[in-house]
C-alpha cells in the first residue's frame, strides 16, 4: 500500500514526539534521547509543519499536548510499541516463525504450558510468546496472531476453531466439607460460596441444573481459576471449577467434590485467530497441534 510521505514521518520525528508528549517536557526527551533540547524542540517543528497540525501548546519553559496532540500521541506509542516487539521478535527468531499468543491464565500454566514442550519439540523454528487475556480484543489493535477463548462461538471478525468441553464441579476441602456436614447439592446454600468474575452467574446456573430452589447467591469474588482454587483449599469456601484445570489437586486430596454433582458448561474452549493469519504457517502448525492435544 503506498501512501503520501506526508502522512509517514521518519522514526526520529516520532520518537521525539513520543518522547516528549509522554515527559511533558523538551528537556527531559533530550535526557533520554542523548540530544540537545533544540535538537528536540527543531524535530517537534518539523513533524507540526509536515502535518499541518499545532501538536504543543508553549508556555513559557513547557509544553502540554493540544487536543490534537494528545489523541495523536496516543496512536504513535501503540505504533511503535508493536514496531519494538517486532523487531524484539525478529532478533529471537530471526528466521521467522513467531507465534504471539493471548491465553487464559490457569488453562494457560495448568493446561498449555505442561504440553508445550511436546509442540517446541515437533517445531524447533517456531517461537512462542505468551501473553495473559481474559476478555476479547480487538486483533487489529493488538500484535497478536491468536487467542484461547471460552465462551460461546463468537467474536467478531475472528475465526474459530473448536478445541474442548468443559465440566465444573463444586470443589473445597475435606475440612471444610466436614465442618459444614454437606452431603446434597441443597445444603451448599448454607456454605460460603466462591465465585468468578469472569462467570458471575455459574453457581446460579448449576443450582438450576442440580433443581434447587434459591433466592440470591452471595460469596466471594475472584478473578482467576487459580487463586479461587487456592481458597477452597484454604477452606474459605467451595468453588465450581473445571475438573480438568484441578487432577492434581483431587488426585491428592486437597480438593474435594463438594457434592458429587458435575455440570457440563454451555461454553466451550476455542483457538481464534484473524481470519488473514488462518493460512500463517505457525499458527496453522500450532493450530493442528492443539486441536490433537484437546482431543486426547
């Protein structure tokens, strides 16, 4: 795509507006930059008259963004933020074969990450980033090729690619279910329940399916997986949550079935990528891969 000179200002020019939009001051940028402040100050002119757009307000020795400027600045730092990370990504893996991938923080550490390996190894020129999300994104303002999301099959402008159900089941204690006498689905009405705040409706939800009656369900709020399993284990509560995410922890013993009652999700887990990237030779490697993974 060719586009005007005028609207493609050199690195240089950039970086010193960046510079100073976010020191709020010219000679600060100079510090950083290792330049004079009229070095600075003359790039700044230069980028306004390349424009045609007052980007600074002067005032005496300092500089405020204009209304302009400020929305502009803001668009320039994510631009050469993502230009960094490129070239970051470049210099790792200089032959290409880069995968920047969102995922979900406990399926991320409880149920990628042990798997990994396995993927490196079948693809020793593919790298992989990983970077935390829990709610969808817009991929065109992020440099990420693909996601893990759960939810229902829907996020626009995405593709989709089916990798797993999942069920939840209402886990503490031992102790804690001892203390509290639970023995039926009702009686954890009287318990301390722990909820996430990414499924505010999930206990509502499997008392319905389990067929008791409620009025309102209060509790504890945590935003992952792993720290409300980590306060059911403490006895702080009984949480649903994936039976998958937690083997480990029922193998041992530092979790219980609350109630021997498990729900399958109406969401699913899902590897989304946009649909420009679907044919990306890592992404397409990734994406077979763990649609094997998932199925096992």
């Amino acid at each position: 795509m060719l586009l005007s000179r005028r609207f493609l200002p050199s690195t240089s020019l950039l970086v010193a507006f960046e510079s100073v939009s976010r020191t709020g001051s010219v000679t600060a940028a100079a510090r950083e930059l290792d330049l004079t402040q009229s070095a600075v100050s003359r790039q700044i002119k230069a980028l306004e008259e390349q424009l045609g757009v007052e980007l600074f307000v002067r005032e005496r020795q300092t500089v405020r963004l204009t209304l302009a400027g400020d929305g502009y600045a803001r668009e320039i730092r994510e631009a050469l933020r993502r230009i960094s990370s490129a070239s970051l990504n470049l210099r790792a893996n200089p032959h290409g074969g880069t995968l920047n991938l969102a995922i979900l923080p406990t399926f991320g550490t409880r149920w990628l990450a042990p798997r990994l390996g396995g993927f490196l190894a079948a693809n020793p020129g593919v790298t992989i980033n990983l970077v935390t999300r829990l709610s969808p994104f817009d991929f065109r303002l992020d440099s990420i090729d693909a996601a893990i999301h759960f939810g229902h099959a829907h996020w626009p402008g995405a593709e989709l690619t089916f990798l797993m159900s999942e069920k939840t089941v209402p886990a503490c204690s031992p102790e804690f279910r001892s203390r509290h006498a639970i023995k039926v689905a009702e009686d954890l009405l009287q318990a301390p329940l722990l909820h996430l705040t990414t499924r505010p409706d999930a206990w509502e939800r499997w008392f319905a399916d389990s067929g008791v009656s409620f009025q309102t369900v209060h509790g504890m709020l945590f935003d992952q997986f792993a720290t409300a399993a980590q306060a059911a284990m403490a006895g702080l509560g009984v949480a649903l949550l994936p039976t998958f995410l937690i083997q480990d922890e029922l193998k041992r013993g530092d979790l219980v079935a609350a109630v021997d009652r498990e729900m399958e999700s109406s969401e699913h887990y899902y590897l989304v990528y946009p649909p420009e990237r679907a044919d990306y030779a890592p992404l397409e490697a990734f994406r077979d891969w763990i649609v094997r993974e998932a199925a096992i």
